[in-house]
C-alpha cells in the first residue's frame, strides 16, 4: 500500500472514532460525546461537583453521569490539576487529598471498558481552540486559574502557573478564582486578569493568547488584537485532539 492509500485509510478509520469527553470542573462535572470533527453527537450532561469527596467517589458519578450517552470508542478527560501519565499530582480545588498519586485514567477505564486518557483541563480546552501556528497560551478563568502552552500546534509540558506566587503573597489561582472575583469585585478582579496577561507575555512571549472558562465572559474590557476569548464548550471538545496527540 502506497502512502496516499496508508493517509485515505488513516481518514476512514478516524471517522468512525467517537470520543467520550469529560470535563472534571472545581463547580460541575460535565460531558457529551463528540466525532472525529469534534462535533457534539448529544447534548452536554452536568451535575455539580461534590467538592471535597473522594476519588472513588467523583468516579462513580461519572460512570453514573454517562451512562445513557451515544456509543464511543476511547474517553478523553480534562481534569482542574496536573496529571502525568494518568495519574493526579495535584488537584487544588477538590477539596480531598486522595486525589494526590490517584490513577484516574485507570480508575475510568475500568469502569468505563475504553482507553481512556487524562491531562489538564486548561490543556484539553486549548487544544480545541489553537490555530497551531508559533507560540499559543491558553488561559481559563472559572473555580480557579488554569493555563496551556502549545507549540506549532503541540501541547508543552504542563506547567502549575496556576500555583505560582502572584501578587500580595497569593497566587494566580488565589487571585484570578472566582471566590477572589466576588470578593473583590468585577473591577479590581479584571484589572488583575490584565495584570496576569502582561506577566505571561513576557513569560512566553505567546503569538496569540485564548481566554476560556466560564468567567471569561464576564471580561468587559477592550483585549489586543492577539487575545481571543472563547466558548466554555472547547473543554469538552478538545478530547479528539487529545487523543490526536503522541502519547
């Protein structure tokens, strides 16, 4: 077989893939199934996050949650931490410090019978909006702060921006959460989301920088023709492009 037949067989066989994209958020676990496009094939199903429950716990309810959805070959799960190789590092707004070490991948595939595969949910979004051209940051604005470094269209290993000092002796998730928003307010709240973007251009020196995450629409301000804001829904819909990536 030539290598145009190898490419048109590769096609075929990805458009028949279906994936089970889950979102594990600090508010509400949520998910749908998508095709190889990235196209929702059902509506999104959410259910709020017992926040401080165990692992085993949250597991259950997610093999509860997706029980009824369409038929899928593979899971694809954003996740509010790091993850490497399937396994929690850290999970800061969870609220259960069993999430430390957990192997969620291996956890959902047993309960769900498909590969499954983990990685940040800032990474997941980011891979469904990038254009995949030079240097692209990702930022999501919700429960917490999350970031995503992307390369020509590949994912840089994760880093905990989120947990780094900030400003005041807080760090970005601190000061960027939601909790900080209303306790400080929407103005004082967005000139800190500015603040962080000027400090992350000078960090990665980004082409063009993603702002995702439920409270991205509460930004009022004018943004730099290199900033973009987008749809909260991209956290499920990156799950493809997850897969797409070299283990």
């Amino acid at each position: 077989m030539n290598a145009t037949s190898l490419v048109a067989c590769h096609a075929l066989t990805c458009k028949s893939v279906n994936t089970l994209a889950i979102d594990v958020g600090g508010s509400g676990l949520k998910a749908t199934v998508v095709d190889a496009a990235g196209t929702l094939l059902c509506d999104r199903v959410r259910i709020d996050t017992p926040v401080g429950s165990p692992p085993d716990a949250i597991v259950a309810m997610l093999i509860e949650l997706v029980r009824d959805l369409p038929s899928h070959e593979r899971v694809a799960v954003g996740f509010p931490g790091m993850v490497r190789n399937g396994v929690v590092l850290t999970a800061p707004n969870l609220g259960h410090e069993g999430w430390i070490g957990y192997a969620l991948a291996d956890a959902l595939k047993e309960g769900l019978g498909h590969p499954v595969r983990v990685a940040n949910d800032a990474d997941v979004q980011g891979l469904a909006v990038i254009r995949g051209k030079g240097i692209e940051l990702v930022i999501t604005l919700g429960t917490g702060f999350g970031t995503a470094l992307c390369d020509n269209g590949r994912l840089c290993p994760h880093l905990e921006i989120s947990q780094q000092p900030f400003r005041k002796g807080e760090t970005y998730d601190q000061q960027l959460g939601n909790a900080a928003r209303k306790q400080v307010g929407h103005d004082k709240w967005q000139k800190r989301v500015l603040r962080a973007i000027e400090n992350l251009r000078t960090l990665t020196h980004f082409d063009h920088l993603y702002i995702g995450g439920g409270n991205a629409k509460k930004l009022d301000c004018e943004l730099p023709s290199d900033i973009t804001l987008v749809d909260n829904v991209a956290g499920l819909a990156g799950g493809v492009r997850l897969w797409a990536q070299d283990n």
